[in-house]
C-alpha cells in the first residue's frame, strides 16, 4: 500500500504516505487510498485526534510530474487535480482534530495537504514551500484557500507569491507551524492533549468550522485556473526540464 492506516490507540490514528523513494509524491494511487482511508476514519465515532505524516524523512513532495506527466490538457489535468482536491475537502471537515506532522519536506502540492489539517507540527528537518510557480502553476488542490483562512491573506499571499522555501522555525513565526517538535513520540504526545469524549470534539470541531460552503468554492476555482495553466506550453517545457535533470 502506497498510503498506510493504522490505530496508535483507541482515539487516535494516523494516515502514513509510503512511497519514500519517491519522497511520498502523490500518485492516482495514492489519492485513492488517501480518499478511503479518511473516509473510514471519519465514520469513526471513537476517533479524537487523525496524525497525518510521511515515511522516509520526507512528509511529501506534491504531485508524481512522471506519474502525470502525460496529462496535457486542462481537462487531462482535472482528473487529477479534482479528486485530490476533493481529498483536501474531506481532511479540512474532518470531524476530529486534525494534525500533519512534517518531517522532511512539505513543498509544491505537500505543502497544500499538510495546510488543510487544522495544525502543523514539524520537526527541525522541516522545510515547507508553495514552489509550484517554478512549474508554472498555481495551487490546484484548494492550498491557496486554505492557507488563507489558515495563516491570513496577506501572509498566504506572500507565502504563495515567493514561492521560497521556510524552515520550521521561519515557519512558526508566520503561523503556519504551530509547534517544533524532535521526535514523532512528541506528536504521540501531543495527540493525548485531546483525548477528551470523542463526541466533545467533534462538537467542538463542527461549532467552529461550520462555514465551509464558500471555502470549497474557492478551492474549486483553483482546479480551474492550475488546469488552464497546465495545458501551456510552458507548464510542459518546465516539467520536461525537470523530469531531465532528475534522471
């Protein structure tokens, strides 16, 4: 399995990308996997606290450009960008708490999945950036919106328009990571701060993030425009450059 799921105990579980010598790119599989394993934990009434990380020292790398490579058209391009946006909306209304522990890098489309858990905790390995423009992209799984509602306009919008590379702590102080921590055992421990009733949390969860209509709009509209940009010529002569160099 590219995307693992299992129990750390009986209120908190995590979802693992498995693909470390891809650094846990993001595959047609593995937005399949990612889809069912939320899903299913979502249904669980028992569960608190939903850790989402990766193997191999990185969190992950975004989207698999060998794996989608032959997506050439903005309708090519939705069938993925879609689903994985999709994923994203499904992460941000989940009914537990939601944590993305980054070890390693959380850059181009890692960095969306990682914004669209309610909290970020990284380790000192940690760098995280919305490098898509060097794809000649914008977000395309609903980042942008959520960032924003995460961390402010202003700040998203510096975030997203440098497209640099923050280190944790550079990271904390904008708000987008709210700890630094050395060890997933301090994630573990982190994750019992929260092991109240389930059934307080999630009420909880659902009084305060209950307006989520026009955020899903606006991940919407950045489907459309990643996709109108990835049928561009230099869209595809950016990713043929980058798929050269990687060999």
């Amino acid at each position: 399995m590219k995307v693992c799921k299992q129990y750390i105990n009986e209120h908190v579980a995590e979802i693992v990308l498995n693909r470390p010598k891809q650094k846990n790119a993001v595959d047609f599989d593995v937005i399949e996997q990612l889809d069912e394993h939320i899903t299913m934990l979502a249904n669980d009434e028992n569960i608190t606290v939903l850790i989402l990380r990766g193997e191999g020292g990185a969190f992950c790398s975004g989207g698999d450009l060998r794996a989608f490579h032959q997506l050439m058209t903005k309708e090519d391009a939705k069938t993925m960008l879609q689903p994985m946006n999709d994923v994203l909306k499904k992460i941000v209304s989940f009914p537990g708490v939601t944590v993305s522990y980054i070890d390693g890098a959380a850059v181009g489309g890692g960095a969306e999945l990682a914004t669209s858990t309610d909290y970020r905790l990284a380790s000192p390995n940690c760098k995280v950036g919305f490098i898509q423009g060097r794809l000649h992209l914008t977000t395309g799984w609903g980042g942008a919106s959520i960032l924003k509602d995460r961390i402010g306009r202003e700040v998203a919008l510096q975030m997203l328009g440098s497209g640099r590379l923050y280190s944790p702590v550079e990271a904390k102080e904008i708000g987008f990571v709210q700890e630094v921590v050395s060890s997933l055992d301090e994630v573990y421990d982190w994750a019992e701060r929260w092991l109240q009733s389930p059934q307080v949390i999630r009420n909880y969860k659902a009084l305060l993030y209950k307006e989520k209509e026009k955020l899903y709009t606006e991940m919407d509209q950045e489907v459309s425009s990643c996709s109108s940009l990835w049928e561009t010529e230099e869209h595809h002569s950016a990713v043929k450059n980058f798929l050269e160099k990687s060999q």
